[in-house]
C-alpha cells in the first residue's frame, strides 16, 4: 500500500490542487512562494496537528471576502458555500494489503485499488456560528455608540466575520472525516456533481482510523547543528555527538538487563566502547554504506566520555579516525567539516523517525510517510547527490522489504544537483497561476511530461544532467543563442531591465539549433520565456548542386550557435543526432533544396538556418517574412499559458561615417559592432576583435566587413564577450532587439510580482 495522491483545496495559495505522489520518492520543486512548503505544512496539521493548528490564515485569499459577504447576508447560508478546507488522501492498494483498509472502503461492493478517506476543517453549526458573530457585533457597535462623544470613525471587533474568526475559529470550526468513493471521481479525482461523501466521523474516531493507516514525519531544513565556532554560543544548536546519544536513549536496546555490560561500564572505557559499537553497529554500517567522496574517507566511531558523578547519564561521543593502523589519528567530531556533520545528522534524524514509527508496535501504522524539507542546506553539491542517491536504500528495513509496512519519502529542493540524480519522473513542478485577482498553484507531474513527451525527452534530460539546470526553481527562462550571449546578459539586464536582478532568471544556453526542442517542456511548465537568438541568414541552394563551390564554408547543414564541429559533440554527449535530423526538417519546409553558405541578412532570398525561428516563434523560414513579421507574431497570445516571446536581429538604424541607413547584423557580434560603430572601431577596443583595417565608406561596407571578421575561423568570440565585459557598461549600448526582448520579459515578471502583492499571498 502506498499514498497514491492527495488533493488541497481553500489552503493557503492552494486553492485546489491534486499532488500526485511515487511509490518511492517524490520532489518537490518550484519557484520561490510557488506553495512547496504549504503542501507538506497541510499534511502535517491536519494529520499530526489538529484542528488547533489551523487559523484563518491559512484559508486561500478568495475566501475573505466570501466570509464577509455572507456574514452581512440576511438569508440562510447553506453549508456547501460556507468556506472550508479540506484534504482528500487515496490510497492505492493491492488484494495482499486489503485488510488494512476495511474501515475506509465505501461498500462491501467496492472494487478496484484506490480507497479514499477526506478531512475537512468545517463549522460546527453555520447558523448558530453566525448567530454568535452578530450577537458580538451589535454589542460590540452598542458600546462604542455608547462612548461619550460616540464612536466616530472608531470600529468595535469584531468589524466582519473574518475578523470575529481570526479570534474564534479554533471554537467554531472542527475536524470532519469522511469515507471517498472513487467511483464518483472523474479522472482529475474531481468529485462527480452531487456527490456526498459517507461520514466516517468526526474526532477521535475518524482520526484513529487515519492514524492506523498513516504515520506522518517531517525532517525540516533547520537543523541547527553547531560548528567549533558556535558551539559555545548557546541557543539551539547541539553537536553530533548529543545528538546521537539521544537517539541512543530513544531508540536503542540500552540493555538494562545485560549486567556484564553494566558491570564494563564501571570497570573501563574499554567495555563500554564495546558495549557502544556494537549497539551503534546497524546505524554505523549504514552510514558508511552512503559513499561520502574523497580519498581519505573520514570513519565514525563511538567512544565513551565517563564522568564518574554522572555515569550512566554521560553523553557517548562521536570521533573521526582518519589514517590506518598505527598511523591512525582520532579526531572529536567537532574537527570535522559542517557538511559532512549535516549529512550523518539527516540520516540519523532519518533513522531515528524509523524507529520510533517501529516502536509503535500493534498500533504502527502499514504507511510512514517522510517529508524531508530543503536536504540541501548546509550541503556542498557532491553530498547532495550522496544523499538523493542513498535515501532510498535507507528507507529500506531489514526484514521487512516487500511486507506489509511501507516507506514514502517527499523532498523540497531548490537544489539542481538533486534533480540531477533523479531525472524527470519523481518531479512534483509547482506552478504559480494568476486566476482573476487572486495568485494560485497548479501542481504538475513530470512523469506524465516523461511519458508523452517522446520525441525530446532524452535529449532534454541529457541536457539538464550536463547544465545543472535551475529551470525548475526560476520566475522566467530565457534561452539564449551561444556563450557570448550568456557571459553578457547579465550586463545587459543591469543595463535594459534593472528589475529582472531582483527575480530568479534561468539563462539557458541552447542555441538556434536546439531552442525548439524545448518548446514543450515550456509549454509544460508554463514558464514565462523570452528567447534571444541570431537571424542566421544562409543562401538556400536548389538540390541538385553539387557542392563543389570555392566556398569552404558551404554545409548540406549548418548549426549555428555553437559552430558546427561545437554542435556535433554537444550532440554526441547527449545522446543524439541533431544535424541528420534537421536535414528532414529542412526538407519538410523545403524538399528541394538545401542550406548554403553564410551570408548577410541583406542578401535577396536569404532564409535561415536557425530552427528556432522556423519551428517555433515566429514559424517563418525567409529572411523578408521574419523581418516583417508583426509583434504579435513573435509571441504566444495575451491569454495563453505560457507567455513566450522571441527576439532576433531585425533592420535598425545605423549611423557610420555620416550616413544612416537601416541594417541588420547576422549574428550578436555583428549587431553589437553595428549599434556600436564608432565605439567598437576606436582604437582603444582593439581587444574586442570587431575593428576593421582600411577606409569603411559607408554604414554597407561596415557590415560587410563585421560579417566577413565575426564569419572567419580567427573570430574569438568569447574574447569579445570578455572585452565588454571588462569596459564600462555606459560606453556602449545594448543591442535593440535584445534591449526589447528584456524590456518585454520585465514587464511580464512586474505583472505576477504586483499580483503577488495585490494577492497578498504569502509563504511556501
């Protein structure tokens, strides 16, 4: 038996979401406030809290003012408008574990493997709830009429329902349970229209029975444990060592019965650091089962620290042995690094939840269910991936894989190299989703994307696990043609659209070649997305020529972006085979013709090569119709989810030797070397590569001679990006078509920030 999912509706930012969960290990993952922590922190109060853990704050925004309303109503509320929240768990079962579920099944007839039970925090009596609230409010009104002077602008509590709650919920809300039948679920597991749910009770009998199918636990991301530099500070660190003590006086056999153990620890250190390694044996097998990396791996032993006047209430202390044989040397736990001390503490904590859901014995429940918060914190990358790696293995008891008793694990990160261990299908994507006025979330299961998505998935998956990519985590992508645009886009950002530093960018660097092939991922992840490419403008060739030109810079094929030998091995490392399978794409747009060599955009019946801008936006393939096409060409409707834009080179004034006439540049050098004419041919940015030799007669010959430089094999383009880098930001302009896909993007991130604060949506 494992939780197959759970629905949130009225909490918080979840207005009604579905979260699907694996058997195994689920992830959460999703932008900052996207309600990450809210959906654990609703598991936790309503399976361990209670209804005291609840306040009106956490009922979702919409709900306020429907408070109000229907307090002000002089007609019968009806219970089914009421505000309430409510959490709805199935259970997915098999025949072998059926016993376990009896009490939940909705009739002897019941069929299938999902059983369902729902909490809902509802009023104990609407009418006499709303009796009690007016009773308080027309005294209330009374006495401050009362006042000398009258009440005047001043308004007694409780001014409105909501606020007459945010005192009195805990009194006039309680916890309902009730039993769900799948049957009358869609498959979104939306209730069917005039559905009831059979009452299972309110509590302590509806929760019982929730309690003897699961245990709930919760490993936050503060874990507070102490270095040698704050170890005397006080507060709420502890050290290893106390912490492991306790876990010894909670969890293990202490063997008060064993009087040859009592009688070691009066007599030696030594019988007692026998005692201790071999009640700490599981746990320390374990531990070192997680493959910490390194050379000199560190050991953990237990040693006794006696104190005579406190023999038995000592704490036993970790060491480190580093060295072998007689070379060893012992080390308290203290000299060693902070992250490796929060790994062994995770798994401890991890260990120690284990037992204690043991210890419960006849009332264990069949299902523990781990929420792990942020693992993360105080973790370099290598020991992320240590521990995503290993979780599993030690969620696995010995003796009882395959059994009854089963172990889930739910993982909050923000954190790339976890998502890097574990690919596609274990992801849970948060999304934030603006409905009218109010900000909501919609929770998307990447392994519904893994399963439909055949075409690109390997190829995107490869990608992620060589990127380390924080796709997942980001307020608005945008994907960017090469390395030059990725080492300046930040500057440029700073320069075009202050605002963006304040949000979470993912800047990808996927070139023309390889845009498109994220296009449903996006469209998946509905992430804002503006894409900043090159024209690449190249002859198009009729098919039957024979390629023997002087022109060494002919292709059948050309991937920009990356260059061609660059594109091939990027393709190689992931797996695929981009230039033969852009060959069919070419012939799908034109079957009879071919991709010839690099030319100016200029250049009469010029098309481009860059299949970013045929497949996706703005689905043009000649030079003419991309430069013309409209604005709204170039981007995904107002009204569509996700809002994508693309911007590319486009004809724009150019000023040189007295002359302005409007061109385009080919590439993101030569635009810059255009927009930036006298700038880039002084003789102070010689380093930059762009100054020409030679008399430049007009504003034609400047971009025919940018082409020719940026064109040829000597070109150092990351030595460009460097010299701009390293001049100062207001000796030169961005890029117009870059400058107004970031002016675009910004306005884009301003609009979800004000609804943000608009909403007034707060927390995970």
């Amino acid at each position: 038996m494992h939780l197959h999912s759970y629905r949130l509706r009225n909490f918080r930012r979840l207005r009604d979401v579905h979260v699907e969960l694996a058997s195994d290990i689920s992830i959460f993952v999703g932008a900052n406030n996207s309600g990450k922590t809210s959906a654990t922190q609703a598991m936790q109060m309503f399976l361990a809290g209670g209804k005291d853990a609840f306040s009106l704050y956490d009922f979702s925004s919409h709900a306020w003012p429907l408070l109000d309303e229907i307090g002000e109503r002089e007609a019968e509320v009806s219970e089914a408008e009421f505000p309430t929240i409510s959490l709805d768990l199935w259970f997915e079962v098999g025949a072998e574990d059926l016993y376990l579920v009896i009490p939940i099944l909705p009739s002897t007839a019941w069929a299938g493997t999902l059983v369902g039970i729902r909490v809902e925090l509802a009023p104990k009596n609407i009418t006499e709830l709303i009796q009690r609230y007016h009773t308080a409010r027309d005294d209330g009104r009374a006495k401050a009429a009362a006042l000398v002077g009258g009440a005047g602008d001043y308004v007694p509590w409780p001014k409105s329902l909501s606020a007459y709650l945010l005192k009195e919920l805990r009194h006039e809300y309680e916890l309902r349970y009730y039993v769900l039948d799948h049957t009358q679920f869609d498959a979104k597991f939306q209730a069917v229209e005039g559905y009831h749910p059979l009452p299972l009770g309110n509590e302590p009998g509806g929760n019982a029975v929730l309690k003897s199918l699961i245990k709930v636990d919760f490993l936050n991301a503060q874990r507070h444990l102490a270095d040698p530099s704050t170890a005397s500070g006080g507060g709420r660190s502890e050290d290893l060592s106390k912490r492991l003590s306790r876990f010894y006086q909670r969890n293990l056999d202490q063997r008060q019965d064993d009087h040859q153990a009592l009688k070691a620890l009066f007599e030696s250190e030594v019988g007692l650091d026998k005692h201790l390694a071999e009640v700490f044996k599981g746990t320390l097998e374990r531990l070192g089962r997680l493959g910490y990396p390194g050379l000199n791996n560190p050991r953990l032993e237990i040693k006794s620290a006696l104190n005579p006047a406190s023999i038995m209430t000592q704490d036993a202390r970790v060491h480190y042995i580093v060295g072998e044989a007689a070379q060893t040397i012992m080390l308290p736990d203290t000299y060693n690094g902070l992250g490796f001390k929060n790994l062994i503490y995770m798994v401890v904590e991890v260990l120690d939840l284990q037992e204690r859901w043991k210890a419960e014995e006849e009332k264990r429940a069949p299902l523990h269910l781990i929420f792990i918060e942020e693992p993360e914190a105080h973790l370099h990358a290598q020991l992320q991936q240590v521990f995503i790696r290993n979780i599993l293995d030690l969620l696995v008891i010995p003796g009882e894989a395959g059994g009854s008793f089963a172990t889930q694990a739910v993982i909050t990160t923000h954190s790339p190299h976890i998502l890097y261990e574990r690919g596609f299908q274990p992801i849970r994507y948060f999304r934030r989703d603006l409905v009218g006025n109010d900000q909501v979330t919609e929770v998307l299961n990447l392994s519904a994307f893994y399963a439909q998505e055949t075409e690109h998935r390997d190829f995107l998956q490869r990608y992620l696990k060589l990127t380390h990519c924080d796709l997942f985590f980001s307020d608005a992508a945008v994907l960017v043609e090469g390395n030059v645009e990725r080492l300046l886009l930040p500057i440029m950002i700073s320069k075009a659209a202050t605002s963006l530093r304040s949000s979470c960018i993912c800047i990808l660097e996927v070139g023309g070649a390889f845009g498109h092939k994220f296009k449903s991922l996006i469209e998946f992840l509905g992430i804002v997305t503006l894409i900043i490419t090159d024209v690449d403008s190249v002859i198009l060739l009729p098919a039957d020529h024979d390629g023997d030109d002087d022109d060494d810079d002919e292709l059948e094929i050309e991937v920009e972006a990356l260059e061609v030998d660059a594109a091939n091995n990027f393709d190689e490392l992931l797996g695929g085979d981009a230039p033969a399978a852009q060959v069919g794409d070419v012939a799908d747009l034109a079957p009879a013709r071919r991709y010839g060599k690099k030319c100016l955009p200029g250049v009469v019946g010029a098309v481009t090569s860059n299949q970013t801008l045929v497949k996706w936006l703005p689905a043009k393939l000649s030079i003419d119709d991309l430069f013309a096409a409209t604005e709204p060409e170039k981007e995904t409707p107002a009204d569509v989810t996700p809002r994508v834009r693309v911007t590319y080179q486009t004809p724009v004034p150019i000023a040189w030797n007295g002359q302005n006439v409007e061109l385009a540049g080919r590439t993101l050098e030569e635009a810059f070397g255009l927009e930036n004419a006298e700038w880039c041919q002084s003789a102070e940015q010689r380093k930059l590569g762009l100054r020409l030799r030679g008399a430049l007669a007009d504003p034609a010959a400047l971009a025919t001679g940018l082409h020719k430089r940026v064109s040829g094999d000597k070109f150092d383009k990351t030595k460009f990006a460097l010299g701009v880098l390293t001049a100062r930001p207001e000796e030169w302009q961005v890029p117009k078509y870059i400058r107004d896909g970031l002016i675009w993007l910004k306005a884009q991130v301003d609009l979800e920030v004000e609804a943000e604060m608009e909403g007034g949506v707060v927390g995970e």
